[in-house]
C-alpha cells in the first residue's frame, strides 16, 4: 500500500478539518442535517492534509522532546537558517542575509502583524481576488480597506488584470499588496513575466509587497517555482513569506519564515512581535528542510495523481465543469456554474446533500463565482468517494 493511502482517524485531536468546520464555516448553524452526529462525513475544505507527517519531522521532534527542557527558546544561532537557505538555494535559486529571515507562529499573524507596521488605518491594501480570506480579515481588523484587483477568467484560465493594478496601485492610499503566489484558490503559478509586471509597478508606486509564497513547494511535477524577490535583488520592498506548515503538514506546529529585507521594517517587526519559537517546531522545520526531499517528492507524485484522477471523473460525468490541474497546491478549483444557479450556497449545498465539506466561491472575499475549492491531499479511496457523492448531487439538482 502507497503510504499515502492509508485512512487516518482525526477525531479527538481537535483538529479544525474536522470538529473546527461548524464554526468557521457557518458560523455554528447547522441546523438542517448533521447537527449532531458527522460521521460519515469527508472534510476536503481546510488546506491541511490527511496524511502522516514525514518521519523527518517525527524524528526531529522525538529527538528535541528526549531533552527534557523547554524553556524560552530563540533562534539564536545559524543552523536553522543553513538548513532553510539550503532549500530555497536547491529548489529556487534564490539566496537571502540572515538577519532578513523572522520566524514567526504562522503567516496569518504575520500578516496581521506587517499590516499594522505598514499601513495606517484608513489606507488601502490590495489583491488579487478570487482570495484567501485571511487578507480580507488582516484589513478589516486595521480598518483598512481592501481593494480587490479581480481576476480575469479566460477558457478557464486566470490572468492579471494589469491595467486595474496600475489604477489601483497609483492611489496614494495603496500601501500594501497581498500577493499569493502560487495562488490560492485558482493555484496558478504566476509567470516570471507577471510577477516582473507586478513588482515593477508596486516599487513604482511605493507599493509594499508581502508575498505570500506559502503554497511554492507544492508544485505539480513540472512545473517550478520563482520567488517574487529573487527577481528584484536590489528592492527591499518585496517581504517574502514561506513555511513547513503546507509542504510537510505541519500547520498546528504554527511556524513560518517571513523574510524581511528592509532594515526599518526589521527594526519595526523585531519591537513588536515575539520572537521566541516553540522549540519542538523548530526542529521539526529544522527537520524537514534538511531531511524531507524525498518525502516530499512523493507526496507531489501523489497528489499528482489525485488531479489526474479528479479531471477523469470531472471530464466523464460533468463534462461542463470548468477545471484545470492547478500549477501548484493541493487544492482543486472547479466551475460549476453550467450546473449550479448563482443563488446556491456550494459550502451548505455540499455539507447538506452530500456530507462532503468543502468552501465554496463566496468563502474567498469576490470573484468566487460558482466554484468550490476541494482540498485532494487525502488518500485515493476518501478522494473517489467524495467524488461519487459531489457528481451525484450537481447531477440530480434542480
Ligand atoms: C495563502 C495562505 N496563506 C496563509 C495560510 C495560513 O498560514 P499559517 O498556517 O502559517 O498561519 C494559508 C492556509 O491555508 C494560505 O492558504
């Protein structure tokens, strides 16, 4: 059996995919059918995975946990940095100073953080959109607004409305633009072509970029990745963000690397953020970027699959489905509107009907359209179920 395959059981490890889903996705109402009882139910919506960390995690974390002190704990010295420099340097090509890289307890309070040091409340932070919520929600808490660069979908690809960023970064009230690169929902990999046109005009316009590259390492086998920054060496305008957490499922261990170039925004982010970091998650981190390679290689044939398998079943029982294998990511983005009336809420519809969650489109701020994002880092089998019970239900709506 592919090690992949293998069904584990979440409950009772108060993991959000599963006893989370009531209240972050319909705020505690789910009166209609499963008010009680989710067994039976697939959770395919929460970007984490249902498989086994990499022993190059478990290993790391048995080993640091054998020593019996658990103190404050910084990242003081070089080597969690060697070991991360090594992987962006093998995959990317792309090297960065030690002083710029933060650790933080995720890119969510990163972003939450680097909003308050850049913007004043009333300015405006911009993204691309269909997106993920958590730009809406890092602007909505500092009062800022965020402005939504639509998407352009064209034979079920998406594009950068560049004319709209031009407009749009030129107001002198856009400080800050959240990209998210590769893209989530749509998992597009942004060319070096787009993210040239990107940079060049947010430094154009002072234009701070937070780039959001949490999702780089989870490529399809083909295809590769280039950070924003490595195209602008000589900028410090560009914050890079990247963690274990997607790769490697490591998301509650809450560590990510946000690499800060400018001096004063490294000054600004060191007086008010932590810096200590749990020491069982950094080395875990410390873990897989020396030792989780090969796992990762396989996974990414795994999920490769997954997609293959997704489109077949797409391409036989809705052949009007718009969908295309994401670049990256773990996460199908499919169009239903051939099938579905834009009155429809998917996230409930598929909860109710089928017991399958997923987010549908209105989960990511605009632009979501009739589409629903499914989460496939799940072993075959729960993936061909979830399939089955989906098809049906867009099948027999009326
Ligand atoms: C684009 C993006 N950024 C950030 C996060 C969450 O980051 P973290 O778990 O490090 O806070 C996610 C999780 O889905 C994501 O998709």
């Amino acid at each position: 059996m592919n090690e992949f395959d293998q069904i584990i059981d979440r409950s009772n490890t108060n993991s959000l995919a599963i006893e989370g889903f009531v209240d972050y996705l319909f705020k505690g109402d789910v009166s209609k059918s499963f008010s009680s009882d989710y067994t039976g139910l697939i959770s395919m919506w929460v970007a984490d995975m249902a498989f086994a960390a990499p022993s190059a995690a478990t290993n790391a974390m048995i080993k640091r946990i054998s020593h019996p002190v658990f103190g404050y704990t910084m990242n003081f010295d070089e080597r969690y940095y060697r070991a991360f420099l090594n992987w962006t340097e093998k995959r990317y090509g792309w090297t960065f100073a030690k002083e710029s890289l933060h650790i933080s307890s995720g890119v969510i309070p990163a972003l939450f953080d680097l909003i308050d040091q850049i913007c004043e409340p009333g300015d405006k932070v911009l993204t691309l959109t269909p997106a993920y919520g958590y730009f809406k929600h890092a602007a909505d808490h500092h009062q800022n607004e965020l402005v939504s660069c639509s998407l352009k979908f064209v034979e079920g690809e998406y594009f950068i409305d560049f004319d709209d960023l031009r407009i749009k970064t030129a107001d002198p009230k856009s400080k800050l633009f959240f990209l998210c690169h590769p893209h989530n929902p749509t998992g597009r990999i942004w060319t070096d072509e787009e993210l040239q046109l990107i940079g060049e005009i947010c430094i154009k316009n002072k234009v701070v970029i937070v780039s959001d590259e949490i999702h780089c390492d989870l490529l399809r086998n083909n295809k590769t990745h280039t950070p924003l920054a490595k195209l602008f060496p000589d900028s410090d305008q560009i914050i890079t963000c990247m963690a274990p957490s997607k790769t490697f499922n490591l998301a509650g261990l809450m560590l990510a690397n946000i690499i800060i170039p400018n001096p004063e925004l490294r000054a600004m982010w060191q007086k008010r953020t932590q810096a200590f970091v749990n020491p069982i998650s950094l080395a875990a981190a410390h873990g897989v970027y020396e030792n989780g390679h090969e796992w990762l290689h396989r996974l990414r044939g795994y999920l490769d699959e997954n997609f293959s398998v997704l489109e077949n079943e797409l391409k036989a029982h809705l052949p009007d489905a718009i969908f295309k294998i994401p670049d990256a990511t773990y996460l199908a983005w499919i169009d239903l509107s051939a099938y579905l009336p834009a009155s429809v809420n998917l996230t409930r519809l598929f909860l109710d009907e089928a017991g399958v969650i997923i987010e549908g489109g209105e989960m990511f701020i605009s632009d979501g359209g009739i589409r629903i994002r499914m989460n496939v880092a799940c072993p075959r089998s729960q993936l061909k179920d979830a399939l089955k019970r989906v098809i049906k239900v867009v099948k027999n709506f009326n």
